[in-house]
C-alpha cells in the first residue's frame, strides 16, 4: 500500500507547527511538498527525512523577498506606512 498525501493541516499537526510555518518551510526551506492543483500535498517520510537532515533549523538559499507566508503570495505583502 502506498503511503497517503496528507495537507498543509495534517502536516503542520504531525510536526507540531502551525500552517503558516508549513507554507514558510515550503516557500523558503525547500520542503518536500508537491502541488496538486491549488492544494498543496507531502508524504510523511519525505517530510520525516527532511527535518532529520536539519534543512528546517538551518538557513536556506531557497529564500523569496517578501509577502506573507503563502508560497503563491511572495512579493505581495503591503508596504508598512514610515513612521508606524
């Protein structure tokens, strides 16, 4: 039987994070993730395997320039008014 996909949700809670942070690592880490349509889907092992190897805690040069946690979001983030 081959192993199930699980969602940004199922994964976040098997690692104890939050979706956010999922979407972060995928964006700026390289996390093992596959699009499937609009969703984003990983398999347990790869993910495991990835977070052993220490690719979460360490800087990657896999890094966007902005926006929000959201890989499909990078770059849109509003500016901060000067002065706030």
């Amino acid at each position: 039987m081959s192993e199930p996909w699980l969602s940004t949700d199922e994964i976040a809670a098997h690692l104890g994070v939050t979706k956010d942070t999922v979407y972060a690592w995928i964006a700026d880490k390289g996390m093992p993730a596959h699009k499937i349509g609009r969703l984003w889907k990983c398999q347990a092992t790869e993910v495991d395997e990835w977070v052993r190897t220490g690719a979460a805690a360490s800087d990657s040069p896999h890094t966007h320039d902005g926006g929000g946690p959201y890989p499909e979001q990078a770059g849109t983030q509003p500016k901060r008014k000067e002065g706030r």
